[in-house]
C-alpha cells in the first residue's frame, strides 16, 4: 500500500495510471475505521482497479462547540486494515496542506443542507462539500463509495457531483450494524456502558416505525410522533430531530408514500448519534 | 471545429485526448469575441495542443437588474474568428445544459470577492467560480487563460484554482486596448458616440496615475483624490470605485511599493466599464 501525504505525491501515481485508463475507486474516511467504512472498500475493490481511501479529519466541517479534538484518531490500526482489504493507495494529508493559511472558497448546497443535520450542525456541510470537492479534484476517482448511514451527506454530494459536472459516479452502500442494530459510527466510542444500551432507541425506533408503515400506518405525522412517545424510554436519549423526508428532496412529507427516510438525530449524554431508514413503498422495502 | 452543445459529448471528445497526454487548452468566454479574447486564444493555441472555447453567457453571474437579457449574442461571427483562429472545439451549451431546475450547489470565494466590483455587484463572483468550476469538471483543460482586464477576476479563479485543488494552471494576459486606450470589452458595444469618448476617462486616469507615480508620488489616498478630480472632467462618468490595491490580497494599501493594481470602474450613461493597471515597483513596471 502506497502512504501519500502530499497531493503532489498522489497525483505522480494516479495521473499515468489514469492515462491508462485504469479506474479508480475512491472512499474518502476520516479514519477510526469500522465495518461500515470496511463494507464501502470492499465494495471498491471489486468495482474498480486501483483502490484510494483518505483519512482525513477535516476541522471545517466540525462546529466550535464540536469533537473536533477529540475525535478518534485510530491510524496504525486503520493502516492495518487498509491493507489486509487490499487498499493501493491510502492518502493522508496534514491540514496544513489541504487548507492554506489564505484558504478562502468553499462550495456550498444551498437547498437540501438545510434541513436535518443542517439545522443542528450550521456550516457542517458546507465543510464537507468543500473537503469531498478537494478530495475529487486530489483523487480523480471514477466512483467515489459513501455510506447510507450519513443519508442527507451522500444526497448533497450526489447534487454536488451532478450540480458541478464531477465526472464521478456516487454508490450508497447500506448500513452496517452491530448484532443488536446499533449503527456502526466512529463515534459510538465515546458511549460508556449504559450510554451504549441507551443509545439502542434509534435502532429501536425505527424497526418500530417499520412495524407501524408494514401495518398499514402512512400518516407521517403520527409515525413521528410515535416515536417521540417511544423515545422516552430512554431515559438518556435527548431528541435532536424525528423527520420523515422525500428520499431525494429532503422536505417533510405528511403521507408516507413513494421513496421516504424516517431520519433520526438524538444525543445519548451529549454524543450526537444519527440513524435512517430508507422506506420504499412501491417495492414495499425497508433498507 | 468540433461544436459541443452537451457535457456528454465534450467528454467523449476530450477523454481520449487525456489519455493519450495532449494537452487541453481552454479559454472560457461570453462571446460576442474581441482581439482581448482573441490575444487568449493565440497564446493558448501556441501552448497546448488541443483548443477548447467556451461560449455561454451565465445567467446566475448577473444580478438582477443587470444587463443578462441584452448581453451581446453574435454567435455566427464569433464561430468564424474561431475556426479562423484554429480552435479545436467550441462548447456552447444552453442554460438548461449547465443550470438543472433543482441545481442548489455554489462555489464562493469568500475574501477576495467582498471587495472592488464584489461590493457593487453581490454574488457576481460566486455565479463566475461556480461556472469556471463546472467548465473546468467538463472540459478538465491543463492551462485555461484569463484577461488582465478583469484583474480580479483572474485572481479569484487562482484562488478558486489552489484552494480546490483543479489540476489546472491558469495563464493572465495583458488587456488589450483600442488604439485611444480604451480596454476592450464587450460591453462597449452598448457606448453611442460620445459615450465612447467619455468612456477614455478610465485609461486616461491611470495614465495619469502612472504619471503620478513615475514622478515620485506614492501615496495612495493622494493619487486615489487626483484621479476623482481628474474624472470630474468627464461629465457623463459616474465613478463606482477608484482604488489601490495589493496585487495578490486585493487588500486596500496606502502607499504605493511593492505590487498594487489601481482599479477603476465607472459607469457612463448606465454602462459599467472598469479598467486596471498593475503597478510593480520593484521591477518599475506599469502594466
């Protein structure tokens, strides 16, 4: 496995293995990888030739108040990891060489980032389009690997990557979760104990909702409220947002019909954990 | 020449190229050519080896009560001086080609564009990285060119250019004049007789600026107030800016060392034009 920490370094591999036509895949992490991050590689490594994964904390995409410092950073382990999936090419940059000191532009979702984890997280998605446009723009990937976990982060970097002609496919690949349903999250290592079995509602949650659409229920309105009712529970659990969304648009639907996300965002003693599941009524699917 | 009016078929002709190394040279215009365009085009056909122009007049870099509807179109014209001038291909797409009706992503440089014509024109900067971003995804060119004229312009595109990381070098030529002096624009197709007579005000203020500074002067303010005194010789001008400013920072300086741009722009009868002269002390260059 190639370690790039220059963007000089990675673009003297990628550029002749580009004008050979060999297809890159392209999973960028911020590392403290788990089996979700492990199932988009593999993923990668079947579909194309030569495999890049990044590990880069971004800082702009996390809020003052956020973990910003705290954030696990994993990287001996991960670079094990890397390698035994096969990976070719793990960039790791510094901040400094992906933000200057004069770094001034960014790129910005203007419609489906401001609702969701918009509202609670201000500028954190305007950090990820920028960080993920600079990673394309580094990489050149030909498909790019994202986890459904992050729902509202992989649709606006699919509206990023239409909207500004990247010549990148986007795959969305399910989520991974731990035998009780727990969403694998880089974060979840910050639950202690009972924080951990709290941290059960969302998963919970959501299998409840399925029950209530499987049985007939499609008011949007009191599906949420359900499982606000049953989130109480949990003692610990402190709702950030219950949402039923248009799978594309984002925007509140009353009536649970089409393609639709139940989106979940709730804080287990101050650990922000989000959840989704995509709900496909014509296939009658719940992913 | 090959005509390109979708993104697909740009891409089908310029992939092959990029595999086999050539070279991609890219001038985005507006059309309605002049020599400054043409000056570009020269240059950039003695240095790459394939010639994308772009014409497209972009409707989200004009603000509201701006002049898009009237912007000069003379397409058959300027698809003769193209092919006269050697040009492999000319993209000329439609707004509905670029600017999808969910279309919600911006890029925006954030310092150099809050200053000069980015205070009297909002989110005109933000419409121009936004397309030059998506230009430069479609066409991916190794060296695009820029006019002098728009010095600021050209130095929000570098930024753009360095903090996205585009594998793209960006080339700006000197401004082609008329032979009174008056900068090439497209706009000034829109000065009736005596308009364009007032209309040298602009390259007679910094002629007169130069003279100023060769002379010994190197306070900004005092060469600032000359100029405005100057101005109000041209009854019809109405100054927008008259400033000096850091070549690189755009910042506002009040001594005349180093690199500094004096910047002018002016509205005569309702038309806005600008002007600019880069000042290098240290090499005892006006251009």
């Amino acid at each position: 496995m190639i370690i790039a920490r220059s963007i000089k370094k990675i673009r003297e591999v990628i550029l002749p293995l580009k004008q050979q036509g060999i297809t890159i895949g392209f999973v960028p992490t911020m590392g403290a990888l788990h089996e979700g991050h492990l199932s988009l590689i593999k993923k990668a490594r079947i579909q194309t030739q030569f495999l890049v994964v990044s590990i880069f904390v971004n800082p702009i995409q996390f809020g003052p108040r956020e973990d910003f410092k705290v954030y696990p950073r994993r990287l001996s382990r991960d670079k094990k990891l890397l390698r035994q999936a096969g990976v070719d090419l793990l960039f790791y940059p510094s901040a400094s060489q992906m933000y200057k000191q004069d770094f001034s532009t960014y790129v910005e979702e203007t419609t489906l980032s401001h609702v969701l984890c918009g509202l609670s997280r201000p500028g954190h998605f305007r950090g990820v389009t920028t960080v993920v446009a600079k990673l394309f723009n580094i990489v050149t990937p030909d498909i790019s690997y994202f986890g459904q976990k992050d729902y509202q982060q992989a649709q606006i970097i699919k509206r990023m990557v239409a909207d500004l002609n990247f010549n990148i496919k986007i795959k969305v690949l399910p989520i991974v979760r731990d035998k009780d349903g727990l969403a694998l999250s880089s974060r979840n290592s910050y639950l202690d104990k009972i924080s951990r079995q709290q941290a059960l509602c969302l998963y919970r949650a959501l299998q409840r909702a399925k029950a209530l659409i499987a049985s007939g229920e499609r008011d949007a309105v009191r599906i949420k409220k359900n499982i606000r009712l049953f989130m109480r529970k949990f003692s610990l659990a402190k709702i950030d947002y219950v949402e039923i969304v248009d799978a594309e648009t984002l925007r509140e639907v009353k009536v649970v019909k089409k393609k639709v996300v139940i989106a979940l965002a709730v804080f287990i003693k101050g650990v922000r954990l989000i959840d989704n599941m995509l709900v496909d009524m014509k296939k009658g699917r719940f992913i």
